[in-house]
C-alpha cells in the first residue's frame, strides 16, 4: 500500500524506524544517480562513526540501549546491644559503556584520478538532535565547503535545529542544501513542506557539465512500497515527532482517504 503522503511521509521520521529508513534510502540514491555519472564518475557509499554514552544513543534512536539502576539491597534491620559484624555484600551491576554508531553518505569520484567531487549527506538524529553529533558534523561540513567539493545536504527531519547558514530565516519541515564548490559561499536552497512532494534536483559535478537529476520523491515513494513499511507504521497514532493542530487534522484526512 502506497504512502498516504504526496512527500515525505512524516511517520518515517520515528528515531527507532529512521537508521533503517536512512541506510535503505542512501542506497537507493546511490542507485538511482550512479547510471547518470558513468563512465566518468562513480558513486561510493561511505561510513563515518559517532562514539556515544548509552544515554545519548538511546536519545538518537537506538533502543537496543537501556540503562537500568542496579536493584537496591534492602535495609538491615538497626541491632541494639552487641555489635554484629555485616557479611560483605556483592552486586551486579552494569558499567556505562561508550557505544559506536555509524551512519552512510555518498561520494561521487571521478574515476581517473579518485578525486572527490560531491559530497551528498541524508542527515540523521545523530547529526540534528546530539549536541556532540552535531558539534562533529558541523566541523566535517566546515572542512568540505573549505574545499572546491560539492556539497549536497538532504534534510527529511523536522526535530532538531536545521545546519547552519546565511540568508533569509526560512521556515519549513525539510529543506535540500545544493552547494558547488565553484558558487561559494552561493548555495541553492530546496525548501518545502510537509504537503509538498520533495523537489527534483540536480545534483553538481564540475562546473559547466550536465548535472544528473534526482528525483527523491520517487525514489522515497518506490522505496515505500518495496520494503512495505507501511506494515510497521499506524496511522492512527500521532507521529513522532508530532505534528501542528493544522497538520494533524491535514494528515488524518489523507489516512481516511487512503483506507476507502
């Protein structure tokens, strides 16, 4: 059954139903432009690892993390009198241990020399809602658009605070940053609602050449329907996280439609 959206689909934004929507979505990006860059370019897909306290992995969206008190051994009973020597007590307990989280973007190489060309990024909670994932993706982006690579930065989140720019405060639910390296500190700005279908877009090479086309909206709505991810969402719970009273009663709307 298809998407009840005409866009992104903003129940596919739950942190524990995002690392899959994310890893399965990069490929087919990865998938979907690879034919347009060939023989000349190729596309890798690319893995970079955060390190976590089990606290904040949990709060990124992993749930295969809880942290549990050690269970509390109860009260001796107060002994007047004679002085009783107390057993010494031994316990279970856990240590908070640092945890590796990794997430996938995409390199466009040129296949001559190896050269990076294009940087394309599908951010995640790590990189949006982590204080120190985001303090560590904001660095790496700052050493790229130092650089003449192409940065393409896709934004499918409404939590957290969208990256860093300048220019007019804009509003929306997702935004596409398309940065050439030749157009710097220039960028184009994709953004776009929650209604909308999610723009088409070119994505940069070297400058003056045919820049391949992306087609996300059909790309994320093929994908739907192939990994059926409609058997793990329900409609009729609010989405997390939640939308605004307008949007609430926009997208029960679209689910009645859908279901008749």
């Amino acid at each position: 059954m298809p998407s009840p959206f005409p866009g992104m689909d903003p129940y596919l934004e739950h942190p524990f139903l995002w690392p899959d929507v994310h890893n399965r979505l990069i490929t087919a990006i990865a998938d979907e432009i690879s034919p347009q860059v060939a023989p000349n370019y190729y596309v890798g897909l690319e893995r970079r690892a955060y390190l976590f306290k089990p606290d904040d992995i949990v709060f990124v969206g992993r749930p295969d993390v809880s942290i549990v008190d050690p269970p509390r051994q109860p009260a001796q009973p107060v002994m007047t009198g004679f002085a009783v020597a107390e057993p010494s007590a031994i316990y279970e307990v856990d240590l908070p241990m640092a945890e590796e989280v990794s997430e996938s973007f995409l390199e466009i190489r040129e296949v001559k020399t190896g050269r990076l060309i294009t940087l394309m990024e599908l951010l995640s909670p790590v990189n949006k809602i982590s204080d120190e994932g985001r303090e560590q993706y904001i660095r790496k982006r700052a050493d790229v658009l130092r650089t003449w690579t192409n940065l393409v930065e896709i934004d499918l989140l409404r939590a957290g605070k969208p990256m860093p720019m300048v220019g007019p405060d804009v509003e929306s639910d997702y935004r596409i940053l398309i940065s050439p390296g030749w157009r710097r500190p220039h960028a184009r700005l994709h953004a776009f609602s929650l209604r909308q279908p999610i723009p088409e877009i070119s994505i940069p090479l070297q400058k003056g050449e045919d820049e391949p086309t992306l087609a996300l909206n059909d790309v994320l709505h093929s994908l739907y329907k192939r990994a059926r991810f409609d058997l793990r969402l329900d409609y009729h719970k609010p989405p997390v996280p939640p939308l605004s009273d307008a949007d609430t009663a926009w997208a029960r709307q679209r689910n009645v439609n859908r279901e008749t």
